[in-house]
C-alpha cells in the first residue's frame, strides 16, 4: 500500500475509530473514560466550514480553500501584522490588544500546564502559543469531575505532584516534523489530538483527500474551584489539522465563555484562524 493510499484508508477509518479509542482510553487523573462519544459528523465538498460557539452568534467559520500561501508571499507580508516563522512553514496574524505576545513552548508544556499530558514521543517538538488576559485557576479536589467522570486525585498527584493546572483563551500552533511523525498520515495526527480530549467529542469535518481535517471538542469541569471560589467550568477546543511539506500542525483555539467576557476575545480568535496559513 502506498503512503497516499494509506492516507485515505485511515482518513476513512478515523470516524468510526475515533470513538472507540476515546472510550478505552484513560482521561485525566487515570479515570477511564464512559461518557458518550458518539455523536460524530462527516462533511465532504466544503469549501467553508462553520462551527457554533457556546456564548456566541456568532459561530467559528473556516474557509478549507485558503491554508496554503507561497513562501514568496509569506516573506513579503507586513511583519507588524503577521507572525512568519519560515523554520517552522507557518504564518499567524500578530497578537491583538489585550493578548500575549508570541510564547514559544513544547508539545508537552502546554499539556502539563493543562493537566492533559500522558507521554509522547512529541514532547520536545515547536509550538508556538497566544492567549488572552490571565490564565484561569482551576484547582481539583475530591468529589471533581470532567465530563461526567471522577477525577482520581491520587493519580493527578502522582503524575503532575499538583492538583491545580491554568486554562486560557488562547490559539495555539504546533508544527509536528515529519521526521519525528515518520509513518503518520495526517488522520493519525487528528487522532493524537482526539485522544486527550476526555470522551468530549463531538464534531469530525473530514473531506477525503484534502490537507486538512477540522475537529472539536467540550470539556466540562464540575465541582472545582476557579480562580479560587466553587463552580463549575465550561471549555470549547476547536483544532484544525493540516498538512505542509515539512510539517504537520496542529491549530488549536481554545474558547472558555465567561461572563462578562468582551465579545473582542472570541472575534480575535476568529481573525487568528482566519490568518494561519501553511507555508508551501
């Protein structure tokens, strides 16, 4: 079988895969996984893809036609306004007014500072992040859940020797070497990412053939203290997986609706999607 036909046989699989792997697996803290994972949608011939947003009218759009950008075109960008990282075959909209500059991180920062790390051969590959105001304090005790599931504290204890990780409105890149993901078709990609979401999955857009896949997923915390005071808290993850020719990249917005929160947060992170584009 070639790579190519591979591609295919594992993009086709991935949807019915999907599901049955995020239930297997353990989600954070050890605690496996029951919760429902079924709900899954196929969208095939789409040139635009449109993504509700909880808190929103306004729903997260992609346009699957404009990923790509010429490396002549990347380096004559304006770079006041665009981030172009040539070493890593990628372009981003320069951060906004109330946002981070550019953090430069590891595939495993992000995770151990989320709480979500299992191991990876990836740990050490580029990722490059943005995000919006301070971080939110999420702290577990006894009794907490993630969508539906016990936390095993002990666990958390054990493997992050904490129980309080920080969450953010932020977008994140990850640009995945080839070399390092030898053997990997771009729907074994989406499924790594998949696979740390904790049974909260609910949408696939997989148009066969193409160079991308979109995916997105809840997660829902009960029972915890944020920013220190008892509650609850909700947290939206789109990704949009795509491929470049050095490349994979992982793009991921993360959206977490708060009251009060400034309509500029989720029209930012939609100008951001709006701005990446792979370097060919």
């Amino acid at each position: 079988m070639t790579q190519k036909q591979k591609s295919q046989a594992v993009r086709a699989a991935v949807i019915g895969l999907i599901g049955t792997v995020l239930t297997a697996c353990g989600g954070l803290g050890g605690a496996a996984i029951s919760a429902a994972v079924t709900v899954y949608r196929v969208e095939r011939e789409m040139q635009r893809v449109d993504l509700p947003a909880p808190g929103s009218e306004k729903p997260l759009t992609v346009d699957t036609q404009q990923i790509g950008i010429s490396y002549e075109e990347a380096m004559g960008l304006n770079q006041d306004e665009y981030y172009v990282v040539p070493q890593l075959g990628f372009v981003l909209a320069q951060p906004r007014e109330g946002w981070s500059g550019v953090e430069e991180l590891t595939y495993r920062d992000l995770h151990v500072e989320r709480g979500t790390y299992t191991g990876s051969w990836w740990d050490e590959q580029p990722l490059r992040r943005i995000r919006y105001g301070e971080p939110v304090e999420v702290q577990y005790h006894d009794g907490s859940q993630v969508n539906g599931v016990a936390v095993d504290m002990e666990m958390m204890h054990l493997v992050y020797n904490t129980d309080t990780f920080h969450l953010s409105n932020e977008i994140t890149i990850l640009a995945l070497d080839k070399e390092v993901t030898v053997g990997y078709t771009l729907a074994e990609v989406a499924l790594e990412w998949a696979m740390t979401q904790r049974g909260g999955m609910n949408r696939i857009i997989a148009n066969k053939g193409s160079d991308y896949i979109l995916m997105q997923a809840s997660w829902q915390a009960q029972d915890v203290q944020v920013n220190g005071r008892e509650g609850d808290l909700s947290l939206e993850r789109w990704v949009l997986v795509a491929e470049g020719p050095q490349n994979y990249y992982e793009v991921e917005v993360v959206y977490i609706p708060q009251t009060g929160q400034p309509v500029q947060v989720w029209e930012d992170l939609q100008m951001y999607m709006d701005s990446f584009r792979v370097i060919r």
